[in-house]
C-alpha cells in the first residue's frame, strides 16, 4: 500500500474526488428533469481512477477518453460549470453547447475528448504522441478507455504502432468489468487484460482503480517510462460504476449484491477514513471537502441554465463542408478525372467517352438505358409480366 502523500496533496485529491462525485450525481438528477440531452454515462465508483491518473500529469501532457468523461475534463482543470453548460447544450459549454456529454473537450487543458465511438480513441492517441515527437515536446499521452474497448480492432493497430515507433504515451484500461452490459468473461477470451498489448511488445500489469493512491504511484511510473525512454506501456485499473452503463441502463445484467459489495469499497470513503485515521486530515477538512464540492456544483448547474442556447442562424459553424464550398455527396472514380457522382451530367470528355465505350463494349446501344421495370430484360428481349384483369 502507497503512503499517504502530505496534508496538501492529500486534500487536494480527497477534494478532486468528492467534487466529481456530487457533479456526476447531479448530472444525473438534472438528465432526469430533461435538462441534459442526448445520452448520459456517469462514472460515480471510478474517481479513484480518474483523479489518480490526472493528478500526475504535467499541464503540457495530453489526456483523451472516451464518452465517460465529464470527471477526466475536470481533474485535469476544467471549470466545472462549463461541463455542466456543455450537459444543458449551452454556448459556454466546452465545446459551445454542440457536442453534449460523450463530447466533453477542453484543448486548453489539454483534454482531448469525450470520444462517442468505443475504441475511437486508441489510434488519435497515437496521433498526439506521434506529433509531440514531430514537435520535439516533452509531453505525454494519456489514453483512457473501457474494457470493451480492448477488443476493437483499431487496439491490435494502435499498440503495435505504440510499440513499433517508441511513442511517449500511456495506455489505461478503466475495467469496470462490463463492455455496456456484457460482463468480460463473456466479451474477452484473455480475462486479463493486462497482457493484451504483450504480443505487440507493450508491458502490461494491474492496478486497484479504487485505491487513488495506487493509481498515483503506478501511473505516474508509466508517464515517467514514456517520458524518458520513450516506453509505451499497458495499466489496467479494477474499478467499479455505481451506476448504469448509461442513463437508460435497467441494469439487468448484475445483481444489486455485486454492487453493494463494491459499495463498501468505496473510493472517496476509503480515502477520507485512512486520511483521518493517520492523523493527516481532520473530520473538519473532509466536511469542508464536502461542502465546497456542493456549493461549486449547484454553482455549476445556475450557471447551466443562465447560459443561452445556441442561436438557431449558427447551426451550420464549425461544419467541415461550407456553403461557400460545397462537398461531394459521391465521388465516380471511372476515369482518371474524378467527378460528382450525383452530377453525372457534368462528367468530363474522358469519363463521357469511356462510359461510353465501356456501353458500347457490352452490346448496349446507343441512347437512354432501358428501364427494366417497363421495358422489361432488354437482353433477353422479354417483356415484364403484367397482371391479367379477371372478370366477375
């Protein structure tokens, strides 16, 4: 077991923890009064994880996840009210209202995402450690993901590039033991994951998520391999969500006695009482923790609804296709100048000339093809069968 850190850090991540707590819970209650659209995946049970992980990063290295995230935005700096206004599809959310909870982003922190597709998040992880190599930083990617998603085809390609061009960056399994509602003795032949990444030459070992110190000590080993000697490497942290895959999970794939027992191990109540029990916090901080995370929470959601919604004549912003340039529904590649599919009448010479030939080389002639449907099989010269009237 990891000592405890001083009073300061200690207080720090007891407060981390609780605050992401009551923001989860009350993004829960506010989904419920229709307040949150889209979808809902709270992460209560896996603060230990979350705050463990971020709070041995450096402000320049990179952190992505995938749609579980509202608490990795804020451990790593976000302001928790521009989460929630994110949550209500408000302009001073994260991404101005438009990309809701599976979208939490935050560049400045260097959050990259809330990423919606399982797995989706592996190869751009890649990406941020590749181009910090491009860039000569000294930053770190973090990659965050859940136990499903170490079944995903794009987790094979991910780690062998890791491995194959000695990225800086870290990869964390939050196992949580269920991929939505499958358990992972149903959903991975190798129930361990830590050795998923061992044939692509990437270490593995696991870690208790609910220990946030333990997260710590481990994590911040693993930053430190990919810092200095370039060594990606494979955690996969034990945690727990309390609650549902998502907000309209009925949950019943698991008895309520498995969560009860990982109830009592708590994360936030571990901590708070082994903080208290060796004398570095007091009863009287870890209410004081408390308090400040339910006054910056309710802060938080009057904040969300004082924020306005987007203006309707700003939907089409921030699109990669502009009016002023307009994209191609479909792209006909049958000559060596592509052309819009759906503008076949503007095709060039070339592509006229060799559909034609190609019509020509198949027996059909000249003018409008036949419609089969009226004209019947032109090949074969048979006509469609018309149905018979039938007198009374």
């Amino acid at each position: 077991m990891a000592d405890l850190p001083d009073a300061s850090t200690s207080y720090e991540l007891l407060a981390r923890m609780a605050l992401i707590r009551r923001f989860e819970e009350e993004a829960g209650r506010q989904y419920q009064r229709a307040k949150a659209g889209g979808f809902l995946h709270l992460a209560i049970g896996e603060e230990a994880t979350i705050v463990g992980t971020a709070s041995v990063m450096r402000d320049e290295d990179y952190l992505i996840g995938t749609y579980r995230t509202h608490g990795h935005a804020i451990a790593r700096g976000t302001e928790p009210k521009r989460v929630m206004a994110e949550l209500f599809g408000r302009v001073d959310g994260t991404s101005g209202g438009r990309g809701g909870s599976m979208h939490i982003f935050d560049a400045e922190h260097r959050f990259m995402g809330g990423y919606g597709i399982v797995g989706g998040n592996l190869p751009i992880a890649a990406g941020l450690a590749l181009s910090s190599d491009f860039k000569g930083e000294d930053a770190v990617t973090v990659c965050m993901f859940g136990d499903g998603a170490s079944n995903a085809g794009n987790f094979g390609e991910t780690m062998n590039l890791a491995a194959l061009w000695s990225l800086p960056v870290l990869f964390l399994v939050e196992n949580n033991l269920y991929g939505m509602g499958t358990s992972v003795e149903r959903h991975s032949a190798q129930t361990d994951l830590s050795k998923k990444a061992e044939g692509y030459g990437i270490p593995g070992h696991r870690i208790d998520g609910m220990d946030v110190l333990a997260v710590r000590e481990s994590v911040a080993e693993g930053i430190r391999l990919a810092r200095e000697e370039r060594r990606p490497t494979l955690i996969e942290a034990f945690t727990y969500r309390y609650r549902g895959h998502s907000a309209a999970d009925p949950e019943v794939y698991r008895e309520r006695e498995e969560v009860e027992e990982w109830r009592e191990k708590d994360p936030i109540e571990s901590f708070a009482r082994r903080c208290i029990e060796a004398g570095v916090l007091g009863e009287r901080e870890v209410q004081e923790v408390r308090a400040k995370a339910e006054q910056t929470v309710l802060a938080a959601v009057e904040f969300a609804e004082a924020s306005p919604e987007p203006a309707l004549d700003t939907l089409y912003e921030s699109l990669y296709v502009l009016d002023s340039a307009a994209g191609w529904y479909a792209v006909d590649e049958r000559s060596p100048e592509p052309h819009r599919g759906e503008r076949e009448e503007d095709m060039p010479d070339a592509a006229r000339e060799l559909a034609e030939a190609g019509a020509a080389y198949a027996g059909q002639s000249d003018g409008p093809r036949p419609n089969p449907a009226v004209d019947g099989d032109a090949e074969l010269g048979t006509q469609p069968e018309v149905a018979e009237e039938v007198e009374d």
